[in-house]
C-alpha cells in the first residue's frame, strides 16, 4: 500500500512541476494514465486473480467491508457526504423526522441507514454516510468504504458549512473523481473498441484541442493496449479517454448543501442562491427545506406510474416508481412481478405518453410521469 501512495505522490509532484503546453501534452497524458491505474490498485485490494482495467471495481469487492453493508431499499437512494461536524446528522434527523411515517423504518443493526422519506409518493432511502477526511481515496480513515457506498447512490448530497465552502467542496470533490466518481457529467462522448490487430486507429469528428494520435497512442500503450478504434466525437481531454479505458466510473447527479445560514446576510444568501447545483439551508431551523426536496426530486428524475385495477378509480396513493432510464410498460411489470409480463396481453393506458385517452399499449410503450395503466392479462 505504502509504495503505491509513494508512487502517486511521485507522480503528482511530477506533474506539479511540469508546465502544460503542446510540447508536454504526450508526457502530461502518460502521467495521469499510470495515476488512474495506481489509484484503481489503491482502491481494489490486490488478490485473486488480477482483472483487466475495468473490473477492478465490481459491486462484489466493494461490499466486503466490515459492517458496512447497507441494504438498498426504496426506490432512490441519496447519500450525504460532507466533513464531520457541518451539520449532516441535524440535516437528517429533521429531513426524516418531518417527512417520515411513524416506524416506517425498522432499525436494523446497519451502521449507515438513518432513514426512509416519502416524498411525492416515493420512498426515498437517506444514508448518512460517515464524514470523508482529506485523503480517503488513499485509504485514510474509512474513507474507502464511505466512498464505496456513495458509488451506489442515485444522487449526492454534498453538504457545507457556508462559512467555509470553498476548501470543504475541492476536497471532497477530489475525493470522489478519485474513486471514479463523476459529478453532474455525462459520460465522454468517446467511441472505443478494441480488437484482435489492425494498430490504433483514431478518428475525430471535431477539432481537438488537447488529443492528438501521438496522445491517445501512448496512453493505451500504458495499459498494453496497441489494438483499437477510438472515435473522438467531442473536443475530449486526456482524463476523459483515460475514464473511458477504465469503464469503471459512474456519473452521479450531485446537490451542494450549503447549510448554517442563519449565520450570514441576506446579501451573502442572494450571492449562494446564484451558484448553480446549489441549496442554502439551514438544518438546525429547518429553513428552505421545501426547496431542497423539490431539487433532489429533479435531480433523482423519477417516474410515477399510477395503477388502476379494472372497474375501479385509478390508486393515486401508492405510484409504482421507475427511474428515468427504465420506463417502458416491461419495466413496470418487472418491477411488480417477473411473472406479470409472462401473463401480459397488452395494457391500458391514460395520461401525457398517449395521444387519447385510454390508449391501448404494448410492453415496448415509454410511460411518463403520473400516467395511470391498467394492465389486462391474457
């Protein structure tokens, strides 16, 4: 472990020191290729037989930590993350304490889960995840294992203490991209295939500003790469090719809480309010919080499907939710029983996905919010 952290260390003075320009751009991109491969050693225990880049971090490594297992329940998960003492626990302990039902929660012996809201319908799972120290994505603390579990939430939470922003939300931040975790970003636009011989063979739909042959060569000549079709369709950097060889990283919405408001001005609050991804609050007043669960809600990007059995109104108390990627009439028999679509004939539905209401449907059909179905078996 100790050399690894030496090498990293080496390697980040390396290029500390190195200007940026055309000329260093080939060594630059070398660097950060053997920074990610160091990182994902750090993070994946080595043992067993080694995985190529990309299956380091596969779920079943992740959840080998002690007592730290956390049971997925709801339909989102939200992972708060932020240093000790801004004001996490307060935060949650009001969210839940407001929004919760009575006892919705039985209290098993995790060590992270504190609670469960509803909210629009759907069950939101809250987990208070341990205070991140500066140098977790080295092992430091139980960072490791704090990191692990935000890698499989569907939205961040990062809160701050509004005195003191800036720092706090660098490091966390660093923290998280050197686990692999990218905040509010897509995926790299970057097509890459590789294949039995034939050489690299790049090509760019777009002018480049940073990439060259000469880079992208180099780069997967560091992971023992020397066959592959690389399609660029966007001016991409050096760490966007390097995240696309590792296919390990996941792109995770992410909220800044900027909690303790009650300690600063109104014009300090007209300046915060601006910043985009960004709620000011105040945990201990339960200030704005209206305003916080109407953002995560966009950002978890969710999808109520109301059920209507036959003859009757249509159940608007218990939505079926489904996320934003899975909402085609298949996806919301899975989620009520694998066997329904075997039964399944076709469906009614009434709401915004059809052009009249009912509207007979398929199970390929995409539904949308609040849509009402009836599905009619065979």
């Amino acid at each position: 472990m100790s050399s690894t952290l030496a090498k990293i260390a080496e390697i980040e003075a390396e290029m500390a020191r190195t200007q940026k320009n055309k000329a260093t751009a080939h060594h630059l991109g070398l660097l950060k290729a053997r920074l990610a491969k160091l990182r994902r050693e750090l993070i994946t225990p080595k043992g067993g037989g080694g995985g190529g880049p990309g299956e380091g971090l596969c779920s079943s490594s992740i959840y080998i930590f002690l007592g730290f297992d956390v049971a997925k329940t709801g339909d989102a998960r939200i992972g708060f993350v932020g240093f000790p003492s801004v004001g996490k626990s307060t935060l949650l302990s009001n969210l839940a304490g407001v929004y919760s039902e009575v006892a919705a929660y039985e209290f098993t012996t995790l060590t992270t889960v504190p609670g469960v809201i509803r909210y629009k319908g759907a069950k939101i799972q809250l987990l208070d995840l341990p205070g991140i120290i500066e140098g977790a994505k080295d092992g430091k603390g139980r960072g490791r294992q704090v990191i692990a579990v935000a890698r499989t939430c569907n939205l961040i939470l990062i809160v701050l203490d509004v005195l003191k922003p800036l720092g706090h939300k660098k490091i966390i931040e660093n923290e998280l991209e050197g686990f692999g975790i990218r905040l509010n970003s897509k995926p790299p636009n970057i097509g890459f295939k590789k294949k039995d011989k034939g050489g690299i063979n790049l090509t760019a739909t777009c002018p480049q500003s940073e990439l060259d042959a000469e880079t992208v060569k180099s780069i997967l000549a560091e992971y023992k790469i020397h066959n592959a079709d690389v399609t660029l369709r966007s001016d991409a950097t050096a760490d966007d090719l390097i995240d696309v060889v590792e296919g390990n990283r996941v792109y995770i919405p992410c909220i800044y809480v900027l909690n303790k408001i009650d300690q600063i001005s109104i014009e300090e609050l007209d300046i915060i309010y601006k910043v985009p991804h960004c709620v000011p609050i105040s945990a201990h007043h339960r200030w704005n919080f209206d305003d916080l669960l109407e953002k995560i809600w966009d950002y978890l990007k969710l999808v109520r499907i109301y059920t209507k059995p036959k003859g009757q109104l249509p159940d608007y108390t218990s939505p079926v939710v489904l996320p934003y990627s899975r909402t085609t009439v298949e996806d919301f028999c899975m989620k009520i029983h694998k066997n329904l679509i075997k039964e399944f004939k076709y469906a009614l539905v009434w709401g915004l996905s059809v052009k009249h209401n009912p509207q007979k449907v398929g199970k390929d059909h995409t539904l949308e919010d609040e849509d009402v179905i009836q599905i009619v078996k065979k």
